[in-house]
C-alpha cells in the first residue's frame, strides 16, 4: 500500500528526465573510446562500462532514497554534511592529486571525489538552517549562519586545489536570494565579477584613472543624485567604457616615457590628489551628504582592482592563469595551454548544423579533444549531432531546471522548497560552466556536464541530489520540519 502510494506521488517527468540524460551519457562515453575492433558494449573494463555500473548502482540509491522515510533527511542533515564535511578535511591529508588536484580518494583503481557529495548535504543542510524560526536573512546573524554552511565547504575545496568545484557552491547564493537576501548582494556579486574581468583586461593603474575620471563625471552632471548606487553604476559603465578605448589603443595612455619615469607613475601620484580635492569641493562648499558614502564605493573598487591583480599573479597557479588568459584573448597557444579549448571548438564546428553522425565524428574517434569523455563531452556531441543534437541536449537541461523549480514552488514546507532550489542552482551552474568553457567562454576549470560526463562520484552525487527532492516532492501534502 504504501509503495504504491510513494509511486503515484512520484514526478514522473523529473526521473524520465534524468534517465534520458543518463542515456545520452553513456552513449557518448561509448563514442569516444569505440573501436571497430572492439565493438562490445559490455566491456567494463573500459569507461563506457564503468559508467554503466555506476548507473546501475546510482538508480538503485536512487529507489532507496525514494522508499525510507523522508525524517531520515530532516533528523540527520547536520550529521551528514559533518561526516562529508570531515572527508573534505581528511582528503587533505590521506588524498591522492590528480591533475593538480587533492581531491580524490583511491582505493586500487576505484577514485572517489567527496567534493561531489559536499554538493548534496551542502543543499541538505542549508535548508535545515533555513527552516530555523530564528533565521532571518534580513539580519547579520541569519546570513551569517546560512553562509557560514556554503563558505566551509567552499574554504575546504580550495584548499584541496579544486577553484572548479569550489565555484559550484557560489551559485547556491540565487537560494538565499529566493528565500529573502537583498538584490544588492546579487548587484555587488556581478559587479565584482565585472571589476575581476576589467582588472585582468587593464593594468590597475590606468582602471584607477578611468574609474576617477568616470566618478568626477557622475559627480559634475549629476548633481541632484540622492542615491550612491548611481555613483558606482556610472563608475562601473564609464570604467568598462574607458578600458575598452585604451585596449584598442585608442586612448593611448601608458606606457609614455617621460624622464626615465611612465606616466602611470605620475597617475598613481596624481590620482588621489584630484580625489581630495574633488571630495573635500563637494562635502565642504556644496554640501553633498552622500559623497563620503560614494567615496568609500570608489576606494573599494580600487582595494579590489589591485587585490584581483595580485591574487592573479600571485597566489593562482600557472595553468590557471594561463587558461584565463586565454579566455581574455590576451594570450594564444593552440598547441600549448590553449591546445584543449583549440580542438574543443574544432570539434564543436566541424559538426555543422545536422553532424558527422554517431560514431562518425573524427575529432571524437581519433582522441584530438583531451578529457572528451568528462569535462569535454559536449564536444562529442556537437560533432557527431550537429547543432540539432547540441540544441536538444540544453533543451532537456532547460526542461530539467523549470521542472524542478517548478516542483519546489509547489512544495509547502520551506525545508523542500530551498533544497529544491539548491538542486536547481547546482545544476545550472554545471550546466553554463561546462558549456561555456567548451565553446570558449569561461575559462576551463574542469567541472563535469550534470549525468552525462563521465565519473561515478559526480553521477552518484547528481543521483542523490535529484532522487532526494523527487522523495520530498512525494511528501509535499505533509509538513516537513
């Protein structure tokens, strides 16, 4: 009785959804180590069957997840981001590295990423906190508790090497925006990711002089401005703006020689002398309340401007940089660090608009793309399919994500419903970050496409996260604690 309960409460769509995905996976994974030679499917000694066994073991959980009671999740989410939370920790030091990585556990020729499930009870135990009747996200101590679940896992991954999978966790912000945070975070996190771009773009030096430039514009013309967010929207704009005419070259300010001295020198010196004049004109003589507030605006656009510089020449690792770089156009090395994102877009294009046809794509047959059957699938795809099949691979991906945000719109208790956004916010970031560094737009930190790229821990972990919300979308008429 109750089985049969559980089944008709099911979302359906969700597990063929995902079952669909999980096919597509395994049969690309299959393409790109097929040899005429060798034809057989079943070959589990291969990736394409590993990667079935997973699956197999993955719908299991997965049935399991759906049967036990729903309080095992409530009751133990604390615990179970503690135990994974000690594993992110224990990988520290018992972990083996791997693509400059310390994130996996092995066991013989079994490998075992934690971050992956970090990823499931991160989501778990933020919605526990946010069921808290003392957790107002309109208060200090409410986010600090609801960040304090999201920056430990990400502090633990970066110190394993991983910035991909620690980027992941970044997007769980749009849940706490769903459930009350203030659009200015949003506002200040684009913004910094606008200012991280213009810093690495420019030299920080010439960045200050357009962004005081632009804010002695926004003072001048705007006289009447009440708010100081209009100061830093214009310092924004007008910086972007003046960075992109001195990149052509069209505003050609340094570096000019003058008297064995660069005139960024002479901007550095001059710069906060303009400053001072032009704030202490307007707070002394015309009175202008909220300019010190703009102000501390600018000059923590500066502090961040010089510390992106830093920490990229600094504290990132070479091949990092070198990815960004070529991703910012600044550098080209196609048989070098650019050489996988070279032949990803070679892949990507040679399909056309209909493809090669599966098990006739020759980038994918003869291994030109690295790491194809993981982070570079998609590529498989697009050469063998085409434009029409790379199109409905993200329709499917598009499906998935309204489904379950629609599915925890619908849920009445809060606990579901921010898990179901975690889930959803993990899986779009996967989703654009592998997709968008196989065409070039983001740098290439290695980050798996969601029940398609190769690896049991991810599948596993993408397994867990959904099945979890499909077993509280079946308790969604109950009220879960």
């Amino acid at each position: 009785m109750r089985s049969s309960r559980i089944a008709e409460n099911v979302d359906w769509l969700l597990v063929v959804l995902y079952l669909i995905l999980a096919s597509i996976g395994l049969a690309f994974i299959y393409s790109t180590s097929y040899l005429p030679s060798d034809p057989n499917f079943f070959n589990f000694s291969a990736n394409y069957g590993k990667q079935f066994m997973w699956l197999f073991i993955s719908l299991v959980i997965g049935m399991f997840i759906v049967v036990i009671d729903y309080k095992f999740y409530t009751s133990f989410a604390f615990i179970i981001y503690g135990l994974i939370m000690l594993l992110l920790a224990s990988v520290l030091i018992f972990g083996v590295e791997i693509n400059g990585s310390k994130s996996w556990f092995a066991l013989g020729s079994i490998r075992f990423q934690p971050a992956e499930l970090a990823k499931f009870a991160t989501c778990l135990a933020l919605a526990k906190v946010m069921t808290g009747v003392q957790v107002n996200l309109q208060t200090w101590k409410g986010k600090s508790k609801a960040l304090s679940v999201l920056l430990i896992p990400m502090g633990l991954i970066l110190l394993q090497g991983d910035v991909g999978s620690a980027i992941v966790f970044a997007g769980l912000i749009f849940v706490l925006h769903r459930e009350g945070l203030e659009s200015g975070y949003l506002i200040v996190g684009f913004g910094s990711i606008f200012l991280s771009i213009m810093a690495l773009l420019y030299e920080p030096l010439v960045m200050m002089f357009f962004y005081g430039l632009a804010f002695s514009l926004i003072i001048y013309y705007d006289r009447k401005a009440k708010q100081p967010i209009i100061a830093m929207l214009g310092i924004l704009i007008g910086g972007g703006v003046f960075g992109v005419l001195y990149n052509k070259h069209i505003v050609p300010l340094a570096p000019i020689r003058i008297a064995e001295f660069e005139l960024n020198t002479y901007l550095f010196l001059f710069l906060p002398v303009l400053l001072v004049i032009i704030v202490g004109y307007f707070i002394f003589i015309k009175r202008k309340k909220w300019l010190p507030a703009a102000m501390l605006i600018f000059l923590m656009v500066g502090i961040y401007t010089f510390s992106v510089d830093f920490i990229f020449n600094e504290v990132l690792k070479q091949h990092h940089r070198d990815r960004i770089n070529l991703i910012l156009g600044k550098i080209e090395d196609p048989s070098g660090a650019g050489y996988n994102l070279f032949q990803s877009k070679v892949a990507i294009g040679s399909g056309g608009f209909a493809g090669k046809g599966y098990l006739q794509g020759t980038q994918t047959m003869l291994n030109y793309v690295p790491e194809q059957s993981t982070d570079f699938i998609f590529t498989s795809i697009a050469e063998q399919f085409g434009f029409i099949g790379s199109f409905v691979v993200i329709m499917l991906y598009v499906v998935l994500l309204l489904r379950i945000i629609q599915v925890s719109e619908r849920q009445r208790s809060r606990l579901a419903r921010v898990y179901g956004y975690g889930v959803a916010s993990i899986l779009f970031v996967h989703f654009v970050v592998n997709i968008g560094m196989t065409i070039g737009l983001i740098p290439v930190i290695g980050i798996p496409l969601p029940f398609i790229s190769y690896g049991g821990s991810s599948l596993l972990s993408f397994t867990i996260l959904l099945f979890v919300l499909i077993k509280f979308d079946t308790e969604r008429l109950s009220v879960l604690r």
